[in-house]
C-alpha cells in the first residue's frame, strides 16, 4: 500500500473513531424502572426534607397556584424557554419509577432515567458536589411525597439548542466540579457554608456571570450577574463594603427579614430567601459566615464615575413623589419603621447599589404578599408612575443615599424594565 493511501486510511479510521466516540458522548443507557419506593425511615425523609429545601427545588419545580414539585414553572434563558419538571413520585410523568441510581446520575451528570440529557438550567453542576448521603436522603423525602399527575409541558428552545444530544459537548467543556473535602484550617461552620453556598444552594446559577453559552465564569464566580432582569450582586467582599453587612443581619436577610441598613429581599431572591427560613439556623448562620469570609475582588468594585448633581426640578418633583408614595412606609416617622424594624429606604442594598434595577423593579412591580407567610408587602406603581416619574423618584432617592454616585441611564434603563415587567 503506498504511503499517501496509508495516510487516507488513517485519517478514514480517526474520523470513524472521532464519529464513534461523538456519539457515544451523545447517549447514554436507559436505566430500567423500578416500582415506587416508599419504605424508608422518618429519620431520612425529615433530612432529605432539608436538602430539597437547601436546593431551592420548590422555587423551579412549582409554578404559580401549581402543586408542590409538580414543575411547569418557565424558565427563560438566551436560548429559548424552558418548564421545569414534575420531581413527584408519579409513575406516568414524575420521577416514581426511578431507582436511586438514575437519580443520582441525574442529579451529577444532567442524565434522565430514559438516557436523554437534560439542560444545564438544571444545576447539576453544582448538586454534583452533594454527597452520597444527602441525594439518598432527599431520594427518599420526594419517593414519600404525594404523586402528581402532571405531564411535561413542551419546552421552546432555539435551534440548535433544541438537539439536547449537544448538551453532551457542554458537559465535556464545562461540567468539571466534584466534591470537595473539607478545608482543614477552616471550621466546620464555614466547611458547612461553603458545602451549601456551592453545592445544593447553587447559589453562582445566579450570582456569577455567564459566558456565551450559558455556563458560569468560574473565574468571576459570585461576582454578580443578572437574573430575569433583577441584578444579583456580587456576593464577595461583603463584610468590606462602605456600609458591610453582619452575620446577624446576612443571617436575617437569607431569612427574608427586614433587616437594618440593608432592607428585605426582593424579585427571585425573595422565594429562595422564604426556603432558606426553613432551614435550620444553624445551617444559614454557617451560609452567612461563609460569605462574609470571601474577599472582594476589583470587579466589585463601583465603576460608576462621579457625575453631575441632580438638576433641582427633578430632585423637587422626586421629593413630592416620595412624601406621597413613599412616606407612608418608609418615612422617618413611618408607623412601619417602628413596629416591624424597617430601614431607611436609602440604606438598602436596592438604593445602595450601582446600578438602579432592583430598585426599579421593586418599584414597578412590588413585592407580593405570600399566602400564609408573614412578610413585608408592597404594591405595585407600574401604572400609576410615568416614566419622568419613576426617573425622578429614583435620582431623589440615590441623592439622598449617595450622591456622589448618582444613577446614569435611568430613563433607558426604566423602559427596558418595563417592557419586562408583567
């Protein structure tokens, strides 16, 4: 054989194994279904409890006036629109004929049972640090929970994000964590809060920025992203900052407290906020102090320059806006201040931030009152705020907090909101 017809053989066969192994990375075995599982002690059940409610599954997995995990709640991302699953012990369309090894596999490698991938939405980047214990034991919560009859609905997504076999290739690029030991010169408490922060609380599927393909940057990790067009700020430096946070008032705030200098959660933290007061306190005390340990980084730091002083017809007209709108509840001699230990508005994470958006959305869209949940409760004033309103209320109120740093691009910023807001 000569040596040029030796060479296209070779390159024939590399590409015949290129194809085979593309394909092989692209499937993976059915794992057969078992009947439902349901004899497992009340000791087990009661911690899986406290690992599906540190993994915020709730918060996905049940949509609005839904039932509990029964999935259907959307999720929009750059590639299309997703719908959480039903995680109940259905046979037909939940997870009751599932073995703890195809929820294992899911839960660390984004496997169905059926063998097909599932989107990276799922954070199973992260759940693949929880260990083996913690996945039998919320095995075992949601195998005892109520079967709900409730059928998938069709995601929406993009070609070709619609072909899930190239979640394959994601994986391979992206999907590199694995369970850590604990860091010995560290204490248990901060062993712990590191165990929730980066595992079942997945708490960078939020916090950290996301590359063009939708995974997480993990050399910015926690450094602040944007979700549903809330910003979710960086989570480093915390205990740094111009007005730092405590543990007593991080511990209150994950709560979903209204806590001093800081305020109370609001838009997709509010949910996750009212999970984590389900939790033993012990385990967001440990959540809190891991956080306060990370340090800043420059990204953090304010890139906003120091601009111009509110132009005073704006700042009057703000100042009208806030005594009738505002004042009521969160004026100096507001009854709500007093009674329920409610901040100054200008001394909370939403006005102290650089960037106007969770103000702004806060504004627009309120904050709902859960049923059956005590909480704060603001309405809505989407409707009855114009836009040269809304700007003036919000370079009032930044004035008043730091007025060094005034807000730039209020009025885009605000009409880009309010095309999102409901």
């Amino acid at each position: 054989m000569s040596r040029k017809n030796l060479w296209v053989s070779a390159a024939v066969s590399l590409g015949l194994v290129g194809v085979a192994v593309a394909f092989g990375l692209m499937w993976r075995p059915t794992i057969d279904p078992i009947e439902r599982p349901t004899e497992f002690d009340s000791a087990q059940i009661a911690r899986g409890a406290q690992v599906i409610t540190a993994g915020d599954c709730a918060v996905c997995h049940t949509r609005p006036g839904g039932k509990y995990l029964a999935g259907g709640l959307p999720l929009v991302t750059p590639f299309g629109t997703l719908y959480s699953t039903n995680i109940t012990p259905d046979a037909d369309t939940g997870i009751g004929k599932w073995p703890l090894e195809a929820f294992e596999r899911a839960m660390r490698d984004g496997i169905s049972r059926d063998g097909h991938f599932l989107y990276p939405a799922f954070p199973y980047k992260h759940y693949r640090l929880l260990s083996d214990n913690d996945l039998a034991d919320a095995y075992a919560f949601l195998m005892t929970g109520p079967p709900v009859y409730e059928p998938a609905t069709p995601n929406r997504m993009k070609f070709p994000m619609n072909i899930r076999p190239l979640v394959s290739g994601w994986n391979l690029m992206f999907l590199r964590s694995e369970p850590f030991p604990p860091t010995a010169q560290e204490s248990q408490q901060w062993n712990r809060g590191r165990y929730l922060v980066e595992g079942a609380g997945h708490c960078g599927g939020c916090h950290t920025p996301l590359n063009f393909l939708g995974a997480e940057k993990d050399s910015h990790a926690l450094s602040g992203s944007v979700v549903d067009g809330w910003e979710a700020p960086s989570l480093l430096g915390l205990a740094g900052r111009e007005k730092p946070w405590t543990q007593a008032q991080l511990v209150g705030y994950l709560q979903a407290k209204v806590v001093d200098s800081h305020g109370t959660p609001a838009g997709p933290m509010r949910p996750v906020s009212q999970e984590l007061a389900r939790l033993p306190v012990t385990d967001v005390e440990a959540i809190a102090a891991y956080l306060l340990s990370l340090p800043a980084s420059d990204s953090t730091s304010n890139a906003n320059s120091v601009r111009t002083a509110v132009a005073e017809e704006s700042a009057s007209l703000g100042r009208d806006l806030f005594q009738g709108a505002c004042a009521g509840c969160h004026g100096t001699a507001a009854p709500m201040r007093s009674i329920d230990g409610r901040p100054a508005l200008t001394a909370t994470s939403a006005v102290q931030a650089s960037e106007p958006v969770n103000f702004i959305k806060t504004v627009l869209e309120g904050i709902a009152p859960t049923p059956g949940e005590p909480g704060p409760v603001m309405p809505p004033f989407a409707a009855s705020l114009n836009d040269q309103q809304l700007t003036a209320l919000a370079q009032f109120v930044r004035n008043q907090a730091n007025p060094a740093q005034p807000w730039s691009d209020l009025n885009a910023t605000i009409q880009a909101l309010r095309q999102e807001t409901p």
